[in-house]
C-alpha cells in the first residue's frame, strides 16, 4: 500500500509540473532554389514541393507528391486539371518581405488545361529584342499546397537561359526564393 501511495503521489506531482505551452511553434522552411525547366512547350512539366524543396520525378505527377509545376513559362498547380492534390495559389502585389501571412481563403486552382490558377504572362515581362523573360517586380506567388493544409510564398528572382547546346536553348533557370510553413500555419 505505502509503494502505491508513493507512486500515486509521484505521478501527481509529474503531472502538476506539467505546463501545457499555448504557442504554436513556427516551423519555417525557407531558402534560395534554382530549377531547370526545358525550354519547351511540349515537354513533360517540372514538378516542385515545399515541404522538402525538393524536384519531384515527372513519375509522381499523379499524385499529391508536389505543389506547383513549370514548363517553359506556364505555371500548373497540383490540383483538378493540374493534378489530384488541393494545392491553389494566389500571384499578389507585394513584396516577399512585406508579405508575412498566407490568406487563408481566396485561391485560384487549375479548373481546366485552359483555366489556369496562374495566368501564363502575368508574372513575367518579355523582351523580344533579347529574348529574356525577367519575373515581374512586385508580385508574391502565395501558395496551398497539394495537401491542402499548408501554405508557402515565393517570389521569382530571376529567369536565365541555361548555357546553349548549339545555337538555340534547351533549359531555363528558374531562381526564386520562398518560405514554406510546416506547422499548418499562415504566419510566415
């Protein structure tokens, strides 16, 4: 009986030392990432995730394993015509760094292979003297990811031709920056 009474009296003072911390913990991942896209309209979209910065093999395009894809310049987003996840995104004025919250409502998502949640030629300026496409200043990609229950931000810091195979080229570099929120969260 004393040896329940001493651990009964142990696992209450365990439990009153308990504090429960009322703050979300804010998980962020977040960096620089350079992409290779084929600089073609006719081939096979490249796929990335945030939760990893990671590119996804094109094998995957059927799943929930990515949050937006890139082919030549037009964006998709992993979902209804763009693939099977929930991911919707929103292209906002702003800046990355005045950009500190994901609306939690408002995005537009891939309805159809004409209807895109990110219009081809909002985001970016030609110069058809040089060839170059430079990202719009004053745009946020603000992201809902495949899963449906994360948010990210990005912002396009640049578009480059990879070096040229011959006279004409294969690949664009896509640079951007962004800060993904692991804990479900829109704070960023």
């Amino acid at each position: 009986m004393k040896r329940f009474i001493l651990f009964s009296l142990v696992g209450i003072v365990a439990l009153a030392s308990c504090t429960k911390d009322s703050a979300t913990p804010v998980t962020i991942i977040s960096g620089t990432k350079t992409i290779s896209v084929p600089f073609s309209s006719a081939t096979a979209f490249t796929l990335f995730r945030f939760s990893d910065s990671t590119v996804v093999a094109n094998t995957d395009s059927a799943s929930n394993k990515w949050d937006f894809g890139l082919r030549f310049t037009t964006f998709i987003v992993n979902s209804y015509a763009g693939g099977p996840g929930s991911a919707g995104a929103i292209l906002n004025n702003g800046t990355f760094d005045a950009t500190p919250t994901a609306p939690t409502t408002g995005y537009a998502y891939d309805t159809t292979a004409t209807q895109r949640a990110i219009k081809d030629g909002s985001w970016y300026d030609y110069n058809g003297a040089t060839r170059t496409f430079a990202p719009k200043a004053g745009k946020v990609f603000l992201f809902k990811t495949a899963d449906g229950v994360h948010y990210a931000k990005m912002e396009l810091l640049s578009v480059d031709y990879a070096p040229f195979v011959g006279m004409y080229p294969t690949t664009l570099l896509y640079k951007f920056r962004y800060a993904y929120q692991a804990n479900g969260t829109t704070t960023f």
